[in-house]
C-alpha cells in the first residue's frame, strides 16, 4: 500500500491506541503510523523508555539504538496529521 492511500490520524487518534484505552498499540515514526500490537516487545504499550501512542520520531533519532528499518516487519496502517 502507497502510504499516500493511508487514513490520516490526529495525535489524539494516535494517544488513544496505547495499548490501554484500545487493543490496538500504535507508534508513530517520520510521519507514518505503524501497528506494533503483535510484538512481544511492546507489551503494555510500553518498550523499554518508549510509550505507544505518540510520535517517536525524535527520541528513537536521538537514542535508539536501531535504525529506521525497525519498523519494516509492522504494518503501516495510517499517516499522522
């Protein structure tokens, strides 16, 4: 799917899939909303310092210690507006 065909998302749209007030755990990354519910990693919502529901763009460029290419294995299923 060209990420130009994604739904659009609000960050509150976003905040509401942590893994707590939906099943569905979310993360945002350069602009592109990712389903990460299906890795044992982000269980709760939470993967080690970094909470689901939000834009990770600028805490995973600054102290991730993997790249962009993470995100590869998970769907993307929306753009963040």
């Amino acid at each position: 799917m060209d990420k130009n065909d994604l739904p659009a998302y609000t960050v509150g749209q976003l905040a509401l899939r942590n893994g707590q007030d939906k099943e569905q755990i979310w993360v945002a990354y350069q602009g592109i909303i990712y389903d990460v519910t299906s890795s044992r990693l982000w269980r709760d919502g939470k993967h080690y310092e970094h909470w689901a529901g939000q834009d990770l763009t600028t805490e995973l460029e600054e102290d991730a210690p993997h790249n962009a290419n993470v995100f590869d294995k998970y769907k993307a299923v929306g753009i963040l507006k």
